[in-house]
C-alpha cells in the first residue's frame, strides 16, 4: 500500500497504526447477519503532525497513546449493531479526528469470512481534518 504521507498535508507527520485488530462484531444487512457477531479485521492508520508528537523527555504524555485508537474502536463496536462496514469506518474515522494531535486517519475494516473463495471483502476511508 502507497503511503498516505505522500500527500503534501502530511509531510511533516509520524503514523501511528494499529493493524489487523481482530474483533467479534454484529455487522451485516443479511439477517443471518444481524443474528450474531461475526469476524472482522480492523486497520486504522493516524497522521500526527510532528511538532505535537516528538518527544523530548521520552514520556507518554508527550506522544499520542496507542490505547486511544483501540478504546475508539471498542467503544463503537459497542454501540451495537452497524448495517454497513462504510458507516462502521465513517464512525471511527470520526471519532479518531476528534483527538486534538491527529491531522488525518485511514481506517478499513474487512470480513474475513464474508467467502470462502477470497481472503477477505472491505472498505477503507482516508479522511485530512479540514484546516482551521
């Protein structure tokens, strides 16, 4: 995959990512779906800007944690059943730009066991913070 700091908005950014977070999820229009919880994969990728994330005392303050794009997740995953994987993206993509330190957020989600002839089927969203 092409790196998004390429784009000219995030030259001057680290990424923090978090990748293949496997959860169980109520995910689906299929009845069958909507049923129980099913396998998916979740990747997001923050842009943070480097001035806000370089650390010069070597403490967690400093830095954005790793748990805050995990709890983002989990606390979407919790709100209950989500129809599409766009909305499912869309929603944490939201809540990852709300961080005042995160510039940017990539964010895919994929169903492993959506056929059993292909690896998996997704959705990715890539979303730059409007400047202010």
């Amino acid at each position: 995959m092409l790196s998004a700091l390429i784009h000219p908005d995030l030259s001057d950014c680290r990424r923090l990512f978090l990748r293949d977070y496997e959860v169980q999820i109520n995910l689906g229009v299929f009845e069958f779906e909507k049923k129980g919880e099913q396998r998916a994969l979740i990747n997001v990728d923050l842009f943070i800007p480097l001035a806000v994330s370089t650390p010069h005392k070597d403490h967690m303050d400093e830095v954005v944690d790793y748990d805050f794009m995990r709890n983002t997740v989990a606390k979407r995953m919790a709100e209950g059943h989500i129809h599409l994987q766009e909305t499912l993206c869309d929603d944490i993509a939201e809540a990852l730009l709300q961080h005042p330190k995160v510039r940017a957020v990539r964010v895919s989600t994929e169903k492993p066991d959506a056929y059993p002839d292909c690896h998996s089927v997704g959705v990715e969203v890539f979303r730059i913070k409007p400047k202010a």
